[in-house]
C-alpha cells in the first residue's frame, strides 16, 4: 500500500517548518513517504488504494468521503503507536482538550490524541462536551452566521473547557480559542516542543487567507 503525508493548508501556513519535521520523521521511520500538497477540496491526483496520513481533520474526513479508492490514518494514530518518536515531558500539566468537528465519529482519532498526551505526561481534564459529544468550537459557522455571532460560539464552547491551557488538534481551533479567552496548545507544537503561535486570528482575515492558499493549490 502506498502512503503519502497530507500536512493540509491550514498547517502549512500555520507552520511548514512543523510540516517538515513531520515529513522527516514520518520517511525515517515508515520508509519513502512523500509530501501530497494538493489541497483536499481538488482532485487528489492519486492513485486507487493510496493511504493519506494527515495532520488535519477535515483532511481526513474529505479523503476518506469524496475520493473512491483512497483511505485515511491520523498522524496520531501513526504516533500513538510509534516506538522511535522523541515524546517530551509535560511533567504532569494539566490541559483542556477540545475535539475538532470533523472526527466527532472518529474515535480512533480521539484515542490516539488522548494516548500521545499520555506519553507526554499531560494530564487532560475533560470539558462536559468532549470526544464524540463535542460542541463545534464556533468556527463552522463562519459564512453561515455573521461574525459577531460565530465569536460568541466561540466564547460559549471556550468557556466549557476547566482549564486555561487548551489541546487543539486543528489550526482553526486555535484562533478559536484564542477568541474565546484561552490559550490553545496546538497537538503539533506540543510534540515538537514548540509554543504555540496564534498568528492571524480575525476570522474574516484567518478564512480569507485559508481560501487564497486553498485556492492557489
């Protein structure tokens, strides 16, 4: 079976250096693992029983629906299972986490997140709404209601989490979060050892940035 890595738009202009890093692991330790940068939303271009490993959540979802003959892993399920990946210790810090739209029927991916903040002694304290009861973090709703209504969604689903620090496995639930009041510790930055930076977070500014690039590959 042919594997490639799908970083997704939003990571690539989030932070390609993490994509890199990503690429680099994936290819030492599956072996000739190339980088798919077509984005989702076009014709994939590959061939029939192609395995995509994404990093992005709406990137599983569309792969696995719209192309016929093309099948999905997480990162995190590739890492959850990984006896060579350098996990770094949290020492016992206590995280939030919110579970991104797009897996809300994926419980292997919620699994696989919980298991790699495990390996990186963080402790999760869950919110009321979580795994497959997850509340959208607000921005789904953006170009369906006005943008003062969507940062009230994300306010409302922001202030659901105990704690400050907020694990997010999808970049757009950064900026939600952010909006919401807490601060979002990205599953990436977090296994790299990495700050998370929040960078453009307006939605109108975030989602015209998104779609240029979308647009342009």
């Amino acid at each position: 079976m042919k594997q490639v890595y799908a970083p997704g738009c939003a990571l690539m202009i989030y932070n390609s250096g993490l994509s890199k890093k990503i690429l680099a692991f994936l290819d030492k330790d599956l072996g000739n693992i190339s980088e798919h940068l077509i984005c989702c939303r076009h014709d994939p271009q590959l061939e029939s029983g192609t395995q995509v490993i994404n990093t992005c959540a709406g990137c599983d979802r569309r792969y696995r629906q719209l192309y016929e003959g093309i099948s999905t892993i997480s990162l995190w399920e590739i890492l959850a299972n990984s006896k060579t990946f350098p996990f770094p210790d949290y020492k016992g810090v206590e995280m939030s986490i919110h579970d991104a739209c797009p897996t809300r029927t994926e419980e292997r991916v919620q699994s696989a997140i919980r298991r790699l903040l495990e390996k990186m002694n963080i402790k999760v304290i869950e919110p009321q709404n979580t795994r497959t009861k997850a509340a959208c973090c607000g921005d789904s709703f953006y170009g369906v209601l006005p943008v003062d209504q969507v940062k009230k969604r994300m306010k409302r689903r922001a202030n659901e989490m105990p704690c400050e620090d907020v694990v997010v496995y999808c970049v757009s639930c950064i900026k939600a979060m952010y909006v919401g009041g807490k601060r979002p510790r990205y599953i990436v930055d977090l296994l790299f050892g990495e700050e998370t930076n929040i960078g453009t977070f307006e939605p109108d500014v975030w989602h015209e940035e998104l779609q240029n690039y979308i647009d342009s590959h």
